[in-house]
C-alpha cells in the first residue's frame, strides 16, 4: 500500500463512506427492471446483485446475461446461482435484442452464466445473439464478456470471428488467491484466453478485471496487471470486492478510494491504455465510455 494510505483502510465490520451507493430514479430503475422481465430476459445486473444497479437501471442501461441464469460454477465471490442449468434456449438471443431496441441502446454488453456443460461453452449462443443485435439495431457496437470457455480455441475463434468491439474476459483475481476465489477456473488459462484474443485478426480491444479487497497485497495486483497487458489487454478495470451475502467470502479490506487512484496510475505505467479503478467499478460499468479508442 502507499505510503500514508493504510490510516484509510477500513477493516470490515464498517461499511465505510466512500461505498454509500448511487441509486439513482426509483421510477426509472422499476421500468427498466419491469421491461427486462417483460422481455423475458436475465441481467447480470440483478443476478450478481450488483451494486449499480439502481445507477444503471435508472439511466436505461443494463448488462445483458445469456445462457440461463444457473452457472455450472461455484465461485466464491459471485451471487448467481450455481447448479444444473435448463438447456439452451434459442429464443434468447431475439428477446435480448427485443430488450436491447426497447431500451434504444448503442452500445450493449452481453455475458454469460459460465457453461461447462456444453462443447462449446456458449460460444454459439454469444454468435447468434450478437447477430440478432445488429439485425434488429444496425450499427450497435456490441461488449462480449465470455467465460474462459473450457480454454478451448475453436469456441473463442468463433466467438472473435463475429467481431465484437470488446471483447473482455475477467482474471477476477491475483494468481495466489485464484483457487480459493475461483476453484474451478485457473489463472494462466484466463491469460490464455486473453492471449489468444488479443493475438486474433478479430480487431476487437481486450479487456479483463479484477477485484480488490480479498486479501490480496499491492505487490500481487501489479504483477496481475503486468500479466495483462502482457497477455494483450488494453483495458482493465478494478474495484472492491462487496459480499452479496454470508455464504460467499468475507471481505477482507475495505481499499480506500485513494489507493484505487494509485492502482490506475500502476496499471498505466505497466503499459495498459485504460484503467478504470475505483470502489464501485465492475467489467461493465459505464462500458461504453471504456471503449472510446484508447490513445
């Protein structure tokens, strides 16, 4: 931690006040929740109990999530539940882009329930739901947030070859805290998949994210952030870990927002083009601002 930033570090048992969420237009945040339902449609908004979410939803925005709602995964930051998912259903890609004209958005952000399951991890379902976008919005720029897709290649080449202009896969964490947080995925496989991406002719940026407040140290973030923009990302973003609830880990810190400050500054100088980093950033929010071309 920098020096004379650890007197600003809140241990948990206080919710400090730098986390006192934007809630944004009640009336505004229920028609956009009532449009989503109404669509037939998930949003990782409300399954992950965002923190955002009153923000975002007020303004018209939300981050759509294909696949179901149940994830074949257990990690152990995440809300989403986790189980045997239903099968795929084909009508979802034509309901989130029925979702997305309803809402006249531009820019959309689509993820995923992570699918072990299926032989492609998704990746089809990704392919025919951008399609569906851009028949029914021509000209929609449109964020990709994929699982690492079993660390298959042909699943994420299909996926690169409908040409996202983002295409963003989250390490989620330091490598140390990788099989505690995540015990299903693996660190050097999520770089991998950036790699790959990033090595691509798709010509989309590359984006990840982590979390802080778990645990890690300063030292173990910057050597993350190295291991991105070595793998090809041009973006990161970084916030704090909040629990959504007793079953998931605890946090550990409380990381003041001065030291986010100094976490964007390290992300610079270790080559990335944009690091968004403050308490209350996720993969997706205010996306759209993220991937005006970095300089």
């Amino acid at each position: 931690m920098p020096h004379g930033e650890a007197s600003r570090a809140v241990r948990p048992g206080r919710m400090p006040d730098w986390l006192k969420v934007k809630t944004g237009k009640a009336s505004l945040a229920r028609r956009t929740r009532a449009l989503l339902h109404d669509c037939g449609v998930h949003s990782v908004c409300e399954e992950a109990m965002c923190p955002n979410i009153g923000e975002c939803f007020s303004s018209g925005t939300a981050t759509f999530m294909i696949l179901g709602d149940t994830c074949t995964r257990n990690c152990r930051f995440c809300a989403v539940r986790h189980g045997r998912p239903e099968p795929v259903d084909p009508e979802e890609p034509e309901r989130v882009a029925e979702a997305a004209a309803r809402l006249g958005l531009r820019y959309v952000v689509v993820t995923c329930v992570t699918r072990d399951d299926l032989p492609d991890g998704g990746a089809g379902q990704f392919v025919r739901t951008m399609e569906a976008l851009r028949r029914r919005l021509p000209g929609v720029r449109i964020e990709v947030l994929t699982s690492d897709l079993g660390g298959r290649q042909e699943p994420l080449a299909r996926v690169l070859r409908a040409r996202p202009t983002v295409f963003n896969h989250n390490v989620e964490t330091v490598r140390r805290l990788h099989t505690t947080v995540r015990p299903q995925a693996d660190y050097d496989r999520s770089l991998t998949v950036l790699r790959r991406a990033g090595a691509s002719a798709s010509g989309a940026l590359i984006k990840s994210g982590l979390m802080v407040g778990l645990g890690e140290t300063l030292e173990e973030v910057g050597e993350t952030l190295e291991d991105l923009a070595d793998a090809g990302c041009s973006i990161v973003t970084i916030g704090q870990y909040l629990r959504p609830s007793p079953a998931l880990l605890p946090v550990a810190r409380y990381v003041p927002p001065e030291e986010f400050e100094h976490l964007e500054r390290m992300g610079l100088d270790r080559g990335l083009k944009r690091v968004l980093s403050g308490p209350f950033v996720r993969s997706s929010y205010r996306a759209r601002e993220a991937a005006e071309e970095p300089s």
